[in-house]
C-alpha cells in the first residue's frame, strides 16, 4: 500500500514540478536581436594617407547615405567622388565585412578606388556606427549616425 501511495505522490510531485519550472521560465527566455544594422544612416567617409612620415593628410572626406537591408547595404555620395556601391555584409562580433557586388560606377566620373570594401572594425556608440580600416599606409573611417 506504501509503494503504491509513493508512486501515486512521487507522480505527482514530479508533474507538478514540471508545471512550474516551464510555467515560470516561459516569460524569462529571452532571445538576442539578429545582429543586423537595418536603417538608413547618414554621415562622413574619411580616407587619410598616413604615408607622409607619420602625419596624416585627408585625401577624402565625403558626405554619404549609407542604407543598410537585411544584410545588404547601399551607399550613397551625392558628391559622385565614391562610386555609389553596393553588396552584401557580414557581422561579426566587432566587425563588419563589406562584399561589393555592384561597384556604381556607371557614370565613369567617381573613383571606385575610393569604395569601401572589406574586413572593417565596428563601433556602435548610441544611434552611431563608426566603421575603420587600415590598411598599408591608408586609414579609412566611416562615422554615420541613423537618420
């Protein structure tokens, strides 16, 4: 009779247990945002030449839209003097890589040597983002702020 009465209450207290673990976890799983940028940003592309012995000279400093999709981005230089392009990115941790896969130069007048593309460090301070690279003697920096 014990046995049985052990059982009966050992089955209870298990289904009971049961309930209120997932009753009460339910409302404290919280699931992290995909790491996305989505929203259009605007600000300043920077490209500076460190090659004069050690001080910098600004070679570019561009106003631009920058749209970022569902890991797809758009940039726009209403100057004409970036290429205007466009591709898809990968976030990782603190940084960014930008695949161009449209180079915007249908106009011939910019420079798609000044287009951003790569492995960048990412900052996002706030509504900010501030992506750098640095690569031999040039320094690129991108400091946008969501619009």
């Amino acid at each position: 009779m014990y046995s049985g009465l052990k059982k009966v209450t050992l089955t209870v207290f298990s289904l009971a247990l049961t309930f209120v673990m997932f009753s009460s976890c339910s409302d404290d799983i919280v699931l992290e945002p995909l790491d996305t940028l989505l929203g259009e940003y605007s600000g300043h592309y920077t490209l500076t030449d460190l090659s004069q012995g050690g001080t910098g000279v600004v070679k570019a400093d561009i106003p631009v839209v920058w749209i970022f999709r569902d890991f797809t981005y758009e940039l726009d230089d209403t100057t004409a003097t970036i290429c205007s392009p466009s591709g898809d990115y990968v976030l990782s941790g603190n940084e960014i890589n930008l695949d161009e896969s449209i180079d915007g130069n249908a106009g011939g007048v910019c420079d798609p040597s000044l287009n951003p593309f790569g492995d960048f460090s990412l900052r996002r301070p706030g509504d900010s983002l501030i992506m750098t690279q640095s690569q031999n003697d040039i320094f690129i920096e991108i400091r946008l702020v969501r619009n």
